[in-house]
C-alpha cells in the first residue's frame, strides 16, 4: 500500500494543498478528489509538494485535471517545493512550468 496523505489549509489569498508520500496510481482518485476540491473551494491554490517522494503520471495527471479545472472557474493552481526526482519528472513533462507562479523558482 503506497504511503500518502493530503491536507488543506487556508493560505494568504487561498487554500494550500499539502501533499506527502507517493502520488501514483493507488492514490489517484484521493489525489484528484482532493485537489478538485481545494480548486472547487478557492479561486487560487498552491499545491505544495516538499514532502512529496514519488510521482508517476497518474500523479502528474492529477495535477494538470486541477489546473484546467481551476482555469475554467477563472482561478490558477500552482506548484511549491518539488524536489529530487520529483522535480525532475515535472520538468520533462512542462508540468513545472505550466504551474509555476511568477517570480518564484
């Protein structure tokens, strides 16, 4: 069973989205309802990602479903704190760039 937790706070301006563990295909429908939800909840979201250990594109699936679905309600989803092969994996994919909010990383 893959290890995995999610939790929202408020944030200056929004909700943030904490996620930990490994986001992969066991979690896929947590990770989606979750981040539908905050996006759902508030016109901006940061997805902060620091304590993420592992990524596949179920993962990065997600993350893309929540940006466009924030885009249709006029709001942005962004991306905090990826590291190692995380980060990696969003950087080959655009994910990074397509999520990153200006003037940060």
């Amino acid at each position: 069973m893959a290890r995995f937790a999610a939790t929202t706070s408020d944030d200056v301006g929004g909700l943030r989205v904490f996620l930990k563990g490994d986001c992969d295909l066991a979690v896929r429908e947590e990770l989606v309802a979750t981040l539908l939800a905050a996006v759902g909840r508030s016109a901006e979201v940061t997805v902060d990602l620091a304590e993420v250990d592992f990524l596949d594109s179920s993962g990065v699936h997600g993350l893309v479903a929540a940006h466009r679905a924030a885009l249709e309600r006029g709001g942005h989803l962004y991306l905090e704190n990826p590291t190692g092969s995380v980060a990696t994996v969003l950087d080959l994919t655009g994910v990074r760039a397509l999520l990153r909010r200006e003037g940060r990383e």
